[in-house]
C-alpha cells in the first residue's frame, strides 16, 4: 500500500509545474510533500517524514501574501 502513496506523491508534484500561478504551484507541491510524509510514515522513514515537514511548511507559507505585501503573489 506504500507504494501506491509515493506514486501518488510523485504524480502530484510533477503535475504542480503544469500551473501557471505560483501560489498554486507551491500549494499543490505542498500537497504532494504531505503526501511524502504519508509514505514516510508508512515505511518509518524519519528522513523522509521530517524533509517534507520542511518542504510542506516553506511551501504552504511561500504561497501566500505576508500581511502588508501590496503585491499580488497568485
């Protein structure tokens, strides 16, 4: 069953570079780093599971505007 998460996973992030608006594509690479750290856990891989933490976080907080920020990020 692992596997199938990690193929999912893949998919996921590769599809992200298909979106046009970087907001989007950070929020679907999110996705797939929450997906990682599924498979991680899954296989009890501690390297796996911690570096897509970092990855989900950095990319979920990328995403959005910093409060202030006049620019349009999407």
């Amino acid at each position: 069953m692992p596997d199938w998460i990690g193929w999912v996973a893949t998919a996921t992030f590769a599809s992200s570079y298909f979106s046009k608006q970087p907001a989007t594509l950070r929020r679907i690479q999110a996705l797939a780093a929450l997906l990682w750290m599924t498979y991680g856990v899954m296989i009890h891989a501690m390297p796996v599971i911690v570096a897509n933490v970092v990855v989900a976080a950095m990319a979920l907080v990328s995403s959005f505007p910093k409060t202030g920020d006049r620019r349009d990020v999407s």
